[in-house]
C-alpha cells in the first residue's frame, strides 16, 4: 500500500504528541488521480481524558487534507476487539495498522 505523506505526516505527529499504543488507518477517500483527499484514523492510547486528548490532537496538529479520527484506551480496545462484529473488531480486522509501539519501524 502506497501511504499518503498527509497520513504519514500525521501519524509521526500524534505518535511523537501522545505516545499512543496503535494507529490504525480505516478510511482514506480518493480522487480520481487516486490522491487521498480525507482520512479516518483509530487512536489506541493511554488517556484518562479521551476529549482532551481528542482537542489537542485536533488543534496542535494541522493536516493539508481533512481527517477524522477515533479515540480508544487500550482497556477499550481489548474489550471492544474481542467482538468481532464490533466497530473496534472491523477497524482491527480491515484497517492498516500504520503505527505500534510495541513494534517501532525499522
């Protein structure tokens, strides 16, 4: 899969900003020209205040293309993952995962 620099940009963003667990990409709408034009990504990370987190990712961090993103604790994800027909268990079972902590890029 080709990433797009808006989405990869991102990521390295929120991952330097919060130190999040996972991020998954779920979504990403193209042009014709096959561009991302928008995107939707899923946040697993530590947070006692998912909301605040929500703004901070939402104003500290700019993106050239619209997106949207999906916050979970990791207590959230392991028990809404292990549904399978969850929304958490088809973002897991479809989506991209672009960013582990457990794994860092090589």
């Amino acid at each position: 899969m080709i990433l797009s620099p808006h989405v990869r940009e991102l990521v390295s963003a929120i991952a330097a900003l919060c130190s999040p667990e996972k991020i998954y990409l779920f979504n990403a709408k193209r042009n014709l020209e096959n561009q991302v034009t928008s995107f939707k990504l899923c946040i697993v990370a530590d947070t006692r205040d998912k909301a605040a987190l929500e703004r901070q990712i939402y104003l500290e961090l700019d993106c050239e293309i619209p997106y949207d993103l999906v916050l979970y604790t990791p207590a959230e994800w392991m028990d809404f993952t292990e549904m399978p027909h969850s929304f958490a268990g088809e973002i897991q079972g479809k989506g991209v995962l672009l960013y582990d902590k457990a794994q860092p890029p090589e």
